[in-house]
C-alpha cells in the first residue's frame, strides 16, 4: 500500500488548464448581429487621392452644421482636384478643398461640445485624465456631467474640422485626420466630426511636411485627391456597421483590451478612452 501512494505521489499532476481568453478581435467576430448598429451611406465620405482610399464616417449628431456643410462641399465637387496639404509626424493628416476664389462659405457655430440630454452615455469602466470618459451609441466620447454636454474625443483616426484662431472660421473645407498619439488636448477645442473607417494607413505613411507643422513647402509636395463621394452616391458600395457600445459584446472587448492575456506579462488592468477603440466592420 505504501509503495502504491509513494507511486501515486511520484506521478505528475496533471493539471486541467482553462480555456484561453478571447482577445477583442476574437470578440468582435463572434458578437451577435443585434450588437452592431447600421452606419448611414450619407453619413459615409469616401475619398480618393493618390495615395489611396480613405472611407470616413461622419457624426452629424455631434456636429450637424459642419457635417452638412461638408456634405455640400462634397455633392458640389468641391473636394475633387483638392490637396493633402499637411502631414504632420505623430500628429495629423490634413487635406483641403479645391481653391475658388468666388465661394464665400457661411460662418460655422463652435460645435465642440453638444448638450447630453437625448444621448446615453455609457461610461468607460477606466478613469480618465481630461473627463468623464465613455461612449456613445458607436463612438468614444466625453462628458461633462455638471455642464450636462458631451463630446466626441480625439482618438486615433478622429477627423477635424481646420481652422483660424476664431472659434467660427472652420467651414468644412479644411479637414485632417489623426494619425497619432490621441491629442485630447484638442478636445471642445476644434469641432471633431467623424473618424476614418478604413484606409488611413497609407495616408498615415505619407512623407512629413517639411514646413512648420507639418505643411509642405511647395505644390509638388503636396499630394492630389482625384474624387470625393459620399456612399450613397456610389451603386454597391459596401455597408459598413459600428458596435453598438452599449453592447455585453463592447463591454467584453473592454475587458480584453486592458487585461490582454498570452503576450503580457502584467496585464493593465486599464485602458485609456483611446485604446478602447470601437470596432467597425463591413457589413456580411
């Protein structure tokens, strides 16, 4: 009997591991329909330049009088023959409308913020450094919650409206994406008007401006938008869809992205506003 335990105790444990965690793109995959929410093809601008194509989701609900604005400028082709005007290292893409001397654009309010009320927010379960961090509908936002306004944050591949010191001079003619480190500096500073859905990397790898901030020097720098579209002008093009951030679905790809698991050896245990990214899909 004894030789039999002593066996017993000899042999290796065989331990029953658990199953691996899924990471947030794993996640993503497997959330059911009813966690993602449609986007809207007039809400889509697809624009093409020669370094690729960027499609951008507009967010009229934060920012309703520069998103019609752009959405003018887009029917009337007033992007097509633009410019990429400015590419500014971890910072910003910029890009701007074909030049015309006759146009006379209407001042533009400050949309930088947008009163709460009409909106759920749901709240980051992370604390944030500048606000009250969290999401609304499929968007990273912030709020104010004395104030009651909230804001779309700029993130990584957020898209701004360009402008002069004045807080209404930016007419939609100007935009930039960031390709960076999110500014939230810049946050209820500039009107934030969207983020690009795909296509930002070869934009992102453009050569930097050797001017100030990033602007290059001269035409022959500057790179050339053939055509800008909105996609609901455009028969078949794909439609694309958000997760829904008030999701079970979003909440988990939460947890996985500030708890990563395999590769890290001291999982996070949080994440800022711009790591929580929302993901955005073709829909099947």
């Amino acid at each position: 009997m004894r030789a039999a335990l002593l066996a017993i105790a000899a042999a290796p444990l065989i331990m029953a591991q658990a199953p691996a965690a899924l990471t947030a793109d794993e996640i993503a995959a497997k959330a059911p329909a009813a966690h993602w929410l449609a986007i809207d093809p007039d809400d889509i601008m697809v624009m093409d330049s020669a370094a690729g194509r960027m499609v951008i989701q507009l967010a009229p609900s934060f920012a309703p009088a520069h998103v019609a604005a752009i959405k003018a400028l887009v029917r009337e082709g007033r992007f097509d023959g633009g410019r990429i005007v400015r590419v500014q290292d971890n910072y910003v893409v910029q890009w701007a409308a074909r030049p015309d001397p006759l146009w006379k654009p209407a001042p533009l309010p400050a949309e930088y913020e947008r009163p709460a009320a009409g909106l759920t927010f749901t709240p980051s379960p992370y604390a944030d450094t500048y606000a009250e961090a969290g999401f609304v509908g499929g968007w990273q936002a912030a709020r104010d919650s004395k104030a009651g306004t909230v804001w779309l944050a700029h993130c990584y591949a957020a898209v701004g409206v360009g402008r002069e010191n004045p807080p209404d001079t930016g007419d939609g003619s100007e935009l930039y994406t960031v390709i960076g480190h999110g500014p939230r500096h810049l946050d209820r500073n500039i009107a934030n008007v969207g983020r690009v859905l795909s296509g930002i990397e070869p934009h992102a790898a453009l050569p930097r401006g050797s001017e100030a901030i990033g602007f290059y020097k001269d035409e022959a720098a500057r790179v050339k938008i053939s055509r800008v579209r909105l996609a609901s002008q455009i028969a078949g093009f794909p439609r694309w869809q958000m997760m829904d951030t008030g999701s079970a679905s979003f909440a988990a790809v939460n947890t996985a992205r500030a708890n990563r698991t395999g590769f890290f050896v001291r999982p996070a245990g949080a994440a800022d506003l711009c790591t929580l990214k929302v993901p955005v899909r073709e829909a099947k």
